[in-house]
C-alpha cells in the first residue's frame, strides 16, 4: 500500500512537471513569435521609411539648394537660439578652444535627414504603424508622418582653417552657420568684440574696487593705532 501511495505521488508530481513544462515551452514560443513577428514588421516598415525619406529629400533639393559649397567660408552664428535636436553653437564650441563667432571653412555637403528618421522610428516604437501591414497601406504611414515631420535641412562638415585638429565629426545644420559678408555675421563678429571689451572693463572695475577696500580698511587699521 505505502508503495502503491509513493508510485501515485511521483505520478502526480512528474504529471505537474510535465504541465509546467509544457506551458513554459509555450510560453517561449509564442515570445519568439511576437520577436519574429515584431522583426517582419521593422522591416516591413523600414521599406515605408526608405521611400518616404527618398521622397521628401527629393522634393526638399527641388525647392532649395545649399548656400555654401565645398571650400566656401562660413562665420559660426555665435549669438543663434539652439535647438532641442542639436543644441547651439555655444555648445558646439564648448569642446573647443575657440569662443565666439569663428570662421570654418566647409569640406563636405549634406542634406540632414537624422531627425526625421528618428521621428520615424519613434512613432514605430509608439505603435502609430501597428495597423499597417501591406503595401497598399503607405497612405495610411503618410497621415501619421504628416503630424510628426520635422523639417530636413542642409548640413555641412567644417574645419576652422590652418588647423589640423577634426573638432567637429558630426555635420553643421545651415541655420548654425552665416556668409561672412552678411550684416548678420559682421554685427555678430563686432558684438562678440564688445563684449569681450565690456567682460575686460567688468574685470578691471572689481580689481579697482578690491584694491579701494584693501587701502579703505588699511587706512582704519592705521586709525585705530594713532587714535587723533
């Protein structure tokens, strides 16, 4: 009886086991299956992504043409408002050891598409292109692209010339950059000057104020030892 008890437990236990294996290999199953099925989808809207970008960036070099070209000079836009995306020119000289509006010299030419691309990918990882699972739905990737589409915008790879140094590995967004026979990069080269001025004048007024308080309390030292 103690046998027949003992063989009816290890029945039940290898029984459950069994179970707990069986829902466990179904379990990684259907995870694989959603992997998979995610894979097929990426890829499937990538294709959507590569003609959408081939489609705007041609529409984008239809109506706008680079200002600079290759060797051209530019004058950095020290005083621009930056932006979320890639900051301002402030930051971009952060690293460097040149300060206020520079002359760089443009070595390559580019049309910036990163952050549409990145919205792209975005709006997927969002789950706005869940719905879309054939060819014919490319319209529907367009009403979605069509309230999220930041602008694309011509970018160039600079170099500060005479130096050898690479500063910069990422490309320059046009906005960043000014003709250097513009009145915009003119004000900006004399602004930055007078302000240099006025930082040198703040320095030189807190020296002359130290050096004022160090010969006022002197002169009290002195006071107190030959009391009148």
């Amino acid at each position: 009886m103690k046998n027949l008890l003992l063989t009816i437990a290890k029945a039940i236990v290898a029984n459950h086991e069994k179970k707990n294996q069986d829902e466990s290999k179904k379990r990684e199953e259907k995870h694989l299956q959603i992997i998979e099925a995610k894979k097929l989808h990426d890829k499937f809207i990538d294709g959507f992504k590569t003609k959408y970008l081939g489609e705007v960036s041609d529409e984008f070099k239809k109506n706008s043409s680079p200002e600079f070209k290759v060797g051209d000079l530019a004058v950095t836009h020290w005083y621009g408002i930056g932006s979320h995306w890639d900051g301002s020119v402030k930051s971009m000289q952060s690293h460097t050891p040149f300060r206020g509006p520079i002359e760089v010299e443009i070595t390559g030419v580019h049309l910036d598409t990163e952050e549409l691309t990145e919205a792209i990918n975005n709006a997927n990882e969002k789950g706005l292109f869940d719905d879309l699972s054939r060819e014919v739905d490319y319209p529907g990737f367009l009403s979605v692209m069509e309230k999220r589409s930041p602008s694309l915008h011509w970018a160039y790879t600079v170099k500060v010339p005479g130096d050898e140094n690479k500063y910069w590995g990422y490309t320059w967004r046009e906005n960043k950059l000014l003709d250097p026979k513009s009145n915009e990069a003119k004000w900006s080269k004399k602004a930055f000057k007078n302000e240099l001025k006025s930082q040198r004048l703040r320095e030189e007024r807190e020296e002359l104020e130290e050096k004022i308080k160090n010969q006022i309390e002197k002169a009290n030292r002195i006071r107190v030892k030959c009391p009148i």
